[in-house]
C-alpha cells in the first residue's frame, strides 16, 4: 500500500471517483424510473426510447468515470514511481560498507597537477558521498603533499584541501621506499597518512580487490 502524503493523495481520489460513480449510478437510475414512472409524460416517451435512454446513460457514466479513473490511476503510479525512487536511496545506511572503489596515483609536485587529481578526488565524494572508497597514492616527487616540512613547494591551498579530504574519509598512502631514499620515518609524515611498503605495489594489490585506477 501507499504510505505518507502520497497515499493521501491516492485514497482522496480514489474517494472522490467513488462519489462520482455513486452520483451517475443514482441519476441513471432516475432517468429509469421516468421512462417507466409515473411522472412521465406520453412526449417524453415518444423522444427517446428507454434502450436509447439507457445507452446514453450508460456512455456518460463510462466516460466521466473512465477519465476520472486514469487521471487516479496516473496519480498512484507517479506516487507509486515516487516513493521507489525514495525507496532506493533510503535502503542505505550510514556504516553501510561502499560500492565504489578507485585509487588515485599522485607522484608529481607541481601545484596544477595536485589541483587536478584532488578537485577529480572531491568530484568522486561530490557524486557517490560515502558509497565510495578512495585512496591516494602518493611516491615519487608526489610524497612531499604528505610530508611535515616538504622538501619541494606545497601551496597551502594544497595542504588544506588534503587535510579536508583526509576529515572526509578519503585515505593517503605514503611510499615507504621513497620516504627512505629521503631519509625520512613515520615522524616525518602528516598523521592520517598511512606507510606503505611500496607505492605501485600498494596500487597493484588495490587494483586486484577491484579498485579502479586512475593516473594522472
């Protein structure tokens, strides 16, 4: 059955063609009785036959009722169309685990290119919002976005935005072999970010759980 404002609607004009059908029931009953009544004159006899009285009756009643029946019927099933729509999307819940996987290669340190991979990151959480799991693989000259003191220029637009990503449950792994070809430890890197042995291994085992890859 149809539930909340939509069922309302359905039942008000289900009762509404009710009431009309009621209506034409009791005035072709009427039109019966005066063919064959009383009150009925020799000239309303001879100006229509009771088959032709019944006939137009009846058509008007199918129309009228007709009509009322598919405007309710198109009602219910837009409603119906509705609330499956709504069904859909409430089916999930949060903790629910995601549907959607991609990790993202981030091994340059040039700023447009940190703008492109991250503004593609937040388009990905814009569409699917936490049906999505996302991993950014940072090696090469792309360690330094996670690193406490960058060795190479990290515009604080770019440390920002991967701090507001991390907040969101977007995942930065950093390439541990990179990390010591700098001499660098766990110390040396932003908190949320995760030690991997080896950047495109790391890539390589995520790719094998089905996770979309997506170099820039």
């Amino acid at each position: 059955m149809f539930r909340g404002k939509k069922g309302e609607l359905i039942w008000s004009r289900y009762m509404e063609l009710k009431q009309i059908l009621k209506s034409l029931y009791e005035t072709c009953s009427a039109c019966f009785e005066k063919e064959h009544g009383k009150n009925c004159t020799e000239n309303d006899l001879k100006e229509e036959s009771p088959s032709e009285s019944r006939r137009r009756a009846l058509s008007k009643l199918l129309a009228t009722g007709g009509a009322v029946a598919l405007g309710a019927s198109a009602t219910a099933a837009k409603a119906h169309k509705s609330e499956d729509s709504g069904a859909e999307k409430e089916e999930r819940f949060p903790g629910d685990p995601p549907e959607h996987f991609i990790v993202y290669q981030l091994n340059e340190s040039d700023h447009e290119y940190h703008q492109h991979v991250l503004g593609s990151v937040g388009a990905m959480i814009g569409k699917y919002e936490d049906n999505i799991e996302i991993v950014v693989a940072c090696f090469g000259r792309g360690i330094h976005v996670l690193a406490k003191k960058p060795g190479r220029p990290v515009e604080d637009s770019i440390k920002e935005k991967i701090s507001s990503l991390a907040g969101q449950g977007v995942k930065f792994h950093a390439c541990n072999r990179t990390m010591q070809s700098m001499k660098w430890t766990d110390k040396d890197i932003l908190p949320f970010a995760k030690v991997v042995d080896v950047g495109m291994a790391d890539i390589m085992e995520l790719q094998e759980q089905n996770y979309a890859y997506v170099s820039w």
